[in-house]
C-alpha cells in the first residue's frame, strides 16, 4: 500500500508539541499501547469516503470509480459504503461524482456512529440529529435509513447552516429539515417524539491525530470541564427528546474521558432505570472498550460498552461511540417550540390538478415516474413563487409550525419557456430517466467538465432541460437547449 504524500505535521495547531498534548492520555493505556499509539501516529491517515447508495449501487459503482480513477480502495470494517483510499492517480476531490453527491469523503472513524443506529426498530422514522453541521454524518444516516420518514438537521451555530444545506442537497437528501436552534431546547420542545437521535456533540477535538478537519489544538481542563457540561446538558435534551424504545447515539472526535465516559456517567445518574447502554465490543473488528475510570473519577461499569477508537486501534483519527436506548419514559418540564407556519413564508401546497401536471411533464419529458418517489417517501408538492419542492409528510403532519432553513429538495421551477428541470433532481434520479437524456462522447465530456457550452446536432425543444450522462455512464448534470446549443449547467462549485 502507499501512503498519502502530504502528510500533516505532528504538531497541534497551538504550535505546541503534539507531546505536551499526548501526556494526558499516557496514563490511561498500558505501556504497550502507548508505544503502538506513538508508532501508529507516525503513520499518515489514507483519505476515506462513503458512497451514496441513495444515487447509486455502491456494489457496482464502486469498482467503476476504481477502474476509472486508479483508486486502490480498502474496505472500513464497521460501515460497509465506506473505503479507504490506499493509492489513487485521480484525487478524491477531483471527480464529477465527487462534485454530483455520489459519495462523500470523510474521516473513516466519523463512519462509525451512524452505522450504530437499528434502524430496523421504525419503517419510517423520526430522526433528530442534533449538532449536525457540516452535515457528513446527517448524508450517512438518510442513506442508511432510506431517506424516509425524516430527519431534522439541527445546528446552533448560524456561521455552519449554509454547509449543512449544501452538503445535504448535494446528497439529495430529500426527507430532511435543516433548524438553527440550540440542541439543549428539543427536549422540552419535542418530548419523547423521536424514533432516533444522533449527538455528534462539540468537543475539545482531541482526537490526537491532526487532520485537516480535526486540528489537535493544546487545550485546558477548564475547557474540558466547560465542554463536557455542554455535552451532558445537550445528551440530556437528546434523551428527553426520544421516544422510550429508542435510540440514541452520542459521539465525539476526542478522546478525553471527562467528555466521553463521563458524559455517559452523567447520564446513567440523572435518568436511573431508563438508560441501557448497549455493548458495541461484538460489533467492532476488535475490542475497543470505554475506560473504567480516570484518574480518581470511576465510572459506571456500562460506560465501557462504548467504542474508543484509540487512533492504533483502526488506523482512524481517536473517536469515541455510544449506542443508548431508552428503557422507560421519563418526564421533565416542557416548553411551547417556536412557530411559524410555512404558508406564512409564502410556501403553498400544489392542488391536486397541479400535482397531476407535474407528473405528466416527468412522464412526458424524462420517462420518469415522479409519483413513486412520492408515494415510497412520502412526499408532497409545493411551490414559492414559480420554484417547486418535494417535502417530506412526515414534517407536514408533526412539525409544520417548526421554523426551518430549509426543507426537502428542489424539484424544478416553472418558466415562460417551460419546466425547468433543478439541479439536485437530476443529479439524484437522472441516472433513471429514460427520455430527456443526452450522452457525450469521451472528448465531448471533457469539455462539459471544463464548463464549456455544446453544440447540439440533434433537435431538441428549445429551452429544455436535458440530463446529461456520458459513455461511462456519469451522471454530468443538466443543460438547457438554446437553439443549436446545449448551455452548461454543470456545477461550478
Ligand atoms: C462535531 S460538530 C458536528 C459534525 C457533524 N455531525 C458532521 O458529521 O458533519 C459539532 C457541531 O455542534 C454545533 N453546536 C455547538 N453547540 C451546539 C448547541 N448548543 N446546539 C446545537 N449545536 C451545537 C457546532 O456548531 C458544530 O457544528
């Protein structure tokens, strides 16, 4: 195998020795795994990314991406769209699959929460994710989950929502709700109404190997303290908010046990006989245990069925992992959430005749059936203005008065000219469409990817929306017909 070339510097971004850093996780391993942890961080991190099995058959797409990019590809043992990228003659960034939401690259150990989640225990669940910006985990549990029923991306902080967006609609994701709320209200807001929580909590980031999302900073154990009572105050709102029988996940990307454990310790002692914190240790490649204790602090013996992904442990940046279900209800004081309805942010819901419309034009221009997606996921038709979205039910019947930056996915927008197919459909369900579809060749796509306009040979309607593929069967997107000419609407982000 090869390494990544560019390799981050052992040093925290404080400039201080990655040493001074490392001294409080000495005494919590034994002699011989300190050494391995000292050798493994010697070695560079391989980049890793997760393929969106909501746009395509991971099985079939991901030895193509290998052939057609020279990727070497490993396999992460705990998240199966997940790869390890070994050795790679096109960059992972650098591709119009990349670009167009077919997969999405992360840190390997950030795949490990969302596959904790049953979701077998609901056919349509309601799913909180908590702290979700930038949104990586939130694309991994909308795959795993189907995209139904819906997830609400929730993130206090009003500098990430317009990441979180993005990411989200470059998945396609479309039973989803972005809020700008801070986590600590939902469970007095929602008690008990989810199926599912994720707390992907903030944290000190020491995560002891520095990456370019996670930078290891020297930090004080003031700092620490302040985090793991934010983390405890934001784990409680989580559990209030889930339903008895449901399942929480909490993560952080560091290591240190007075987060981690201790926030589970915290929990554990304020809803006695409603938490089970179930033993991840069957579910892992090897054992990877929580600590018993640190320093003078012991911690309740079911803290140790949590994953600390101690960095030599997978090769993954430190990571830490637990799976809580809720035993019985618990009740605490509630509140009124906020409210405003979509109608009065000048949204309303296609008529039926309408709704009729649109799927004839799907029908018509692509050969797609638009109704199933609706009916499979629940979705009804709205418009603002001349712009038309699919939103999730789920939403409309339990959460309509809940103000939201955005929600669902962009369907397309009528115009003088026509419909005009959005982007984010196509890139979802172009690779479905049997009509409205223009293939280029090998040269042709070259210069698509470069942003350049076509010429077109064959007759097309003037002003249509046509999806875009090439001989490699790549979904490129869209392009309008301007007379003899296709007009590239391939994204430029
Ligand atoms: C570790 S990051 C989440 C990463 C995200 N889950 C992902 O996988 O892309 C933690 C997030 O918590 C948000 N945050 C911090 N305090 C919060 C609060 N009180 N309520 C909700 N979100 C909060 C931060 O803005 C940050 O985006």
């Amino acid at each position: 195998m090869t390494r990544k070339k560019k390799r981050t510097p052992p040093s925290t971004t404080a400039g201080a020795p990655i040493e001074s850093a490392l001294a409080r996780f000495q005494p919590l391993l034994a002699p011989e795994d300190y050494a391995a942890l000292l050798a493994e961080l010697d070695r560079p991190l391989y980049p890793a990314f997760r393929a969106n099995s909501l746009k395509c058959d991971p099985d079939l797409a991901l030895p193509r991406w290998a052939a057609r990019y020279g990727w070497q590809l490993a396999a992460v043992p705990y998240c199966p769209t997940g790869r390890w990228v070994t050795r790679s003659e096109t960059p992972i960034s650098a591709t119009p699959e990349h670009r167009l939401g077919f997969y999405y690259i992360q840190d390997a150990a950030s795949m490990l929460p969302p596959e904790l989640f049953d979701f077998s225990r609901a056919s349509a669940p309601l799913i909180l994710d908590l702290a979700a910006s930038p949104g990586g985990k939130t694309t991994h549990i909308t795959a795993r989950s189907g995209d139904r029923g819906l997830v609400i991306a929730n993130d206090s902080s009003a500098d990430r929502i317009t990441a979180l967006r993005i990411v989200l609609s470059t998945w396609g994701s479309i039973n989803n709700a972005v809020t700008h709320f801070p986590g600590e209200k939902f469970g007095a807001w929602f008690p008990e109404t989810f199926d599912y929580v994720l707390l992907d909590a903030p944290c000190s980031m020491q995560g002891i190997r520095t990456t370019e999302s996670h930078p290891m900073r020297a930090i004080t154990d003031h700092e620490i303290s302040a985090l793991a009572a934010r983390q405890a105050r934001l784990l409680a709102s989580a559990f209030l908010a889930l339903r008895p029988g449901g399942q929480v996940v909490y993560s952080t990307c560091t290591l240190t046990p007075e987060e981690d454990e201790g926030v589970l310790d915290v929990l554990l002692r304020q809803f006695p006989g409603a938490v089970r914190i179930e033993d991840l240790q069957s579910r892992l490649p090897t054992r990877a245990p929580g600590l018993s204790g640190a320093g003078p602090r012991e911690f309740d013996p079911a803290v140790q069925g949590a994953a600390r992904l101690w960095p030599h442990r997978f090769g993954t940046s430190g990571f830490f992992a637990a799976s809580i279900t809720k035993t019985a209800s618990v009740s605490a004081p509630t509140l009124d959430a906020p409210s405003r309805p979509l109608e009065r942010t000048g949204f309303e819901p296609l008529t039926p005749a309408e709704t009729r419309d649109i799927l004839q034009i799907f029908q018509d221009a692509y050969g797609f059936d638009l109704n199933a997606p609706l009916t499979t996921q629940d979705l009804s038709l709205w418009r603002r203005g001349p712009r038309l979205f699919a939103f999730p039910n789920a939403y409309l019947e339990r959460f309509s008065a809940l103000p939201v930056q955005s929600l669902g996915l962009p369907l397309g927008e009528e115009g003088s000219d026509g419909f005009q197919l959005a982007h984010e459909w196509a890139a979802r369900f172009g690779l479905r469409f049997q009509n409205g579809v223009l293939t280029l060749d090998e040269i042709q796509s070259q210069a698509w990817l470069r942003g350049e306009d076509l010429p077109l040979s064959a007759a097309h309607p003037d002003g249509a929306t046509l999806v875009i593929r090439d001989e490699w069967d790549r979904n490129l997107g869209r392009g309008r017909v301007q007379g003899e000419r296709l007009k590239n609407l391939y994204p430029r982000r």
